[in-house]
C-alpha cells in the first residue's frame, strides 16, 4: 500500500465518527455524511489543487491543480484540470490550461514570476461545458518591499466530456497594483452569459490572514457572452469590494454584495481606512442590461449570496478576520420589497462567509467553522486560529437544520509536526513559498469552497492550497424538499 493510501485509510476512519447536530437525534445524523477525498491531492507531494467544482448532475468534480514534474508536460508552471467520478473516486481525462507566459521584457528571475491567483472552476447549468478562471499576478519587489501587481488572466470555456477548448476570453487586466483579480465567476442558467467579479489583489486575503486598504480601493462586475466573447456590461465601484454574485433562477436578475473597509474592526488590520461605509451593499440588476433595480442594505458585512426561488435572496456575513461572535445568521431577502423574510441560523455558532443553494431551493449548505484569537507560534504574535471547520445543512424553506458536518480539521490541517517542506520542494520557489505559508501557518483561518448538487444530494468541499477536495454523500431520504 502506497504512503497516499494509507494515509485515506486513516482519514476515513477518522471521519466517521459524526455529531448530531443541534435538535436532531443522533441516529438521523450518523446517516447523513459520509466524506470521501479525492486521492490525488492527500500530500503536498502529490499536487496542489486550486479550484473544484461540481457537475450539475454531481456525479463528476473537476480539479485544477498543479501537479508534480513527472506529470508536467511543456511550459515552465502550467496548470491542469481533471475530471473525477465523485462516486468511484477514478481520474476520467486531464488536461493542461494554458497560463499568462512572461513577456519578453520581464527578467527570468524569482522575484518577477507569474502565480496563479483569482483561479476558479465552474459548470454551466446543463452540464456539457467549465469554465475556468485563470488570474495571475507577479510578484516583484522594489526597496525590499514585496508587492503584487495585475498581470493577464483569462476565462477558458471547454467542453466538459474532453476538456477540448473551444473559446478564450481575455479579460485585459491592467499592470496597476491596485487592480484586479477574479473573486467570483457564475455561469447564467442557461449557459449563454458568465458574470465576473473583479477585486484588488491583496495578498492577506490571498492568505486568508484578514485584508488591508488596498482591498478595498476598486472593483467591478461584468457579464460576457460565452459564445462571442463580448463583454454585454459592467458596473465598477471605486471604495468597495465586491463580496460574491448570483443569477436568479431564470436568469432575469443578478445579484450581487458590496463590502467597505470600516464595516468590520477587523477588516482593516489596524491601517486607517477613511472610505465611507457602503449603504445599500446588496444590489440587484437587469441581467440583460445591467440596470440597478433595487438596492438592500443588509445590515451587517455581507459576503456570500445565492438567488433561490420565489424572489428570494440569500445573504450571509463575511469575516475578513477574527469576529469575536455567536450569533450572525443567513438573511433571507424579498427581492420585490427589500424586506427581511426571515433569518436561518444555528446555535452557538456564526453562519458565516459560504453559503451554497441547492439549484431546486431544498437544500442551503452555510460554513460554521469557529475562529479563536491567540498567540502565533509561526508568527510570534497575537493571531485569528481556526478552532474547527464545520458546515451545515437546513431545510431552506423552513430553517430547519437537517445536518452537520463532521469537523475539516483533521485533514486540512497537518501537525504542526510534520515536515511538509521537504515533498512541496517540486513546486516553484513562488508557489513553494505560498504553500508553505498556507499549510504551516496557525494563523491564517482561510475558508474552504462549497458546493451542492441540485437536488442537494451531494456536497462538494475543497480548498486551495491544501488538503483534498471532500465529497459528502447526503441522505436524500431525510430532506424534506419543498413544493
């Protein structure tokens, strides 16, 4: 048995073992989920996955990653999609995406190379094509000082059966450092359209270690034709950050949340931010025009939002840092009125920075990790920790909480024992370096992505930098789907 085997071996047993959730019996709960991990990603050896997504009809998760040297084929840090049976766990087909290459200009040198960054995977609604988000930034330094700056980044549409390409969109990025990279993509229900939110670069929240003022500086959301390529729209915001964007069902509207630095303490990283505060910071828009029809304002730092059904909009809080809470919940919004319908929350726990919708309105997935502040032994300072990533699962039309996951932890964080530097020691010093940060730091509570098959049957978890992509397998039989 290879060193990768045993070590699933391990990790599924210590998986099974699951807690009831809040106001459920325990026999409901140990039906519920049961996570599987896809074994290409189990140790930094083996690949550093950046982005997953689910098939719509959650039988296939696609990976793009970098690999090892042995599995590279030509260019100097190329990336790779593969496509997984999320039911037998076995690679279908694999592909290399072509990356920003340096100019000829640039120098060959460490300090002046092309990372990915802003990268994210997702289907179109019936299931034949991906998307995939390839930003990038260069990381150079001037005086000493280290910064990121824009460099190319582009969106590839390929066929979802042989990853064959068959559009690229360049979406002209500019070299200032203070713009942007790709926060969010979202394929419209039909497929025809592809909404992008575009933020500035800020290397903490590229850590998941809290966000400066330059966060905060510019964004812009656009919405492109997949077939020609146009861009149809865009909306830019010059003292905001744009939290995350969703269509409605039909693809009518989209929705989208706005984030100021001084809305949270915390945000800011103890730099003074004099921007104002956003008012309305969730925005609804014509999809086909992009004109404003209603803005909310929801009251707290809103991050995640997903359309549901019966023009409602779900909204939760974001943490850019440690929020030193146990109360934030889901805020369901009537997108006619503006009104709260009513609020989804768990005890004891914040609902916060993921929220994922079932395509059929049945199912809401929310992220309910705890975050603590204590001392950094890697940093030697005061610092936000993860105390243990959880999410859960409620009925989305009444509340009701249906499931638990059991906590992330054990997989996603290695020992503070283990030596992770010597098997990362095949990537690039760039990527290397950015590894290393993430996967030994104690201080960086980065959040995973999440995601649901329509019906909710089945749930996707993953992470960049570390840990494999986690299916979770959920009893159908217990949800209770709405009319």
């Amino acid at each position: 048995m290879s060193s990768t085997s045993r070590t699933f071996a391990v990790v599924g047993l210590s998986l099974v073992a699951l807690t009831a959730p809040e106001g459920l019996p325990r026999s409901r709960a140990k039906e519920a989920l049961n996570p599987r991990a896809i074994p290409a990603y189990g140790v930094p050896s083996s690949g550093a996955p950046l982005a997953s997504a689910l098939s719509p009809d959650g039988r296939r998760v696609a990976v793009l990653a970098i690999l090892p040297p042995a599995s590279l084929g030509a260019g100097p840090y190329p990336l790779t999609l593969q496509i997984w049976d999320a039911s037998e766990l076995k690679l279908l087909v694999s592909r290399e995406i072509a990356v920003p290459r340096q100019s000829p200009g640039d120098s060959p040198s460490s300090d002046r190379t092309l990372e990915p960054l802003g990268c994210v995977v997702r289907y179109t609604a019936d299931g034949t094509s991906l998307v995939v988000s390839e930003g990038s930034a260069r990381e150079r330094s001037d005086a000493g000082t280290s910064f990121l700056s824009g460099s190319g980044a582009r969106l590839h549409l390929l066929a979802a059966d042989d990853l064959r390409e068959s559009r690229s969109i360049d979406l002209h990025l500019s070299p200032d450092p203070a713009v942007y990279e790709t926060t969010d993509i979202e394929v419209s229900p039909a497929g025809d359209r592809i909404a992008v939110a575009l933020s500035p670069i800020d290397l903490l929240m590229s850590l998941g270690a809290g966000a400066t003022c330059k966060a905060f500086l510019a964004s812009e959301v656009r919405v492109y034709d997949l077939r020609s390529g146009e861009n149809l729209w865009k909306v830019s915001y010059d003292r905001a950050r744009i939290g995350s964007v969703a269509w409605a069902p039909d693809g009518s509207q989209l929705a989208l949340t706005l984030q100021s630095a001084n809305e949270s303490d915390t945000a800011s990283r103890g730099a003074f931010c004099p921007e104002p505060r956003v008012g309305n910071n969730l925005l609804i828009f014509e999809a086909a025009t992009g004109r404003a029809l209603r803005g909310i304002s929801t009251g707290d730092l809103a991050g995640p939002v997903c359309f549901g059904m019966h023009d409602e909009v779900f909204t939760a809080p974001f943490h850019f840092f440690y929020v030193n809470s146990s109360g934030e919940k889901v805020k369901v919004w009537n997108v006619q009125t503006g009104a709260l319908a009513r609020t989804i929350g768990y005890p004891g726990r914040d609902v916060h920075d993921l929220l994922a919708l079932a395509r059929d309105g049945s199912v809401l997935a929310g992220y309910v990790g705890k975050e603590k502040f204590g001392f950094s032994s890697r940093t030697q300072e005061e610092a936000a920790q993860n105390v243990d990533e959880k999410f859960a699962l409620w009925n989305a039309r009444t509340g009701t909480l249906i499931r638990t996951s059991p906590s992330l932890s054990p997989i996603t964080r290695p020992s503070r024992h283990t030596n992770l530097k010597a098997p990362s020691a095949w990537l690039p010093l760039p990527f290397r370096q950015l590894s290393d940060l993430v996967m030994h730091s104690q201080g960086n509570p980065d959040k995973p992505q999440l995601q649901l098959s329509p019906d909710g049957s089945r749930a996707l978890v993953s992470w960049q930098w570390r840990g494999a992509p986690l299916i979770f397998d959920v009893a159908t039989a217990a949800i209770p789907h709405p009319k």
